[in-house]
C-alpha cells in the first residue's frame, strides 16, 4: 500500500472519530455554508481538517499538543506547505472553538469573505 492510500484510509478513520470540537464546528457550522468543505482531506503528505478548495482556506483545530517545540515545529512546516501550493491555513485552539464558538465562526466567515 502506498504512503497516499495509507494518508487516505487514516483520513477516513479520523472522520469516523472526530474530536467534540471538530464535531462541533462541522456539524453546527461548516456543514451548512454556502461555501463546499471537506473533512479530514489528504493534501499533499498531509491531512487537514477541514478543506474548502473553492476560497484556498484550511481550517485546523489545534489540542494542546500543538503547542509543544516539536508539534510547533512540525505544523510550520505544514503551514509552509500549504501556503507553497495556495493555500492559507486558519488555526483555532480547541478551547477557542469550546468557549468562544461563535468567534472562531465570525473570524472564519470573515477570511471567507462571506
């Protein structure tokens, strides 16, 4: 199996179990714009958590791990990637998206433009 298809299978993994604050913001957010997004999508040697192709604009919830040197080091990386194939990466901490919702769904809406 190739490093794509196992990226693939783990991708369709990660959106059978997704964590309370991505449920949240897909089910009672993402789920219902205008705009098409995609859950867990393989780009590149990544996965990210949401994808809308159509604005360029990833959506990553990130646990408290993303805040360790090495996790920090790793998502600049990502974000270096990203950005190098059109794409903006929005970052939101999960106890953002926990206790200030309607925030982090303002400041989405606002760099879509919508």
């Amino acid at each position: 199996m190739s490093s794509k298809s196992n990226l693939t299978v783990f991708a369709q993994e990660l959106r059978k179990n997704m964590t309370k604050e991505e449920r949240h913001l897909w089910y009672d957010f993402l789920k219902s714009l205008p705009l098409s997004f995609k859950r867990q999508k393989v780009i590149g040697n990544y996965i990210v958590d949401f994808y809308c192709a159509s604005a360029g604009i990833v959506v990553e919830l990130d646990g408290s791990q993303h805040y360790e040197d090495g996790e920090k080091a790793r998502d600049k990386v990502r974000d270096e990637y990203l950005a190098s194939q059109g794409i903006r990466v929005l970052r939101y901490p999960n106890n953002e998206v926990k206790q200030n919702f309607r925030a982090v769904c303002e400041d989405i809406l606002r760099e879509l433009g919508i």
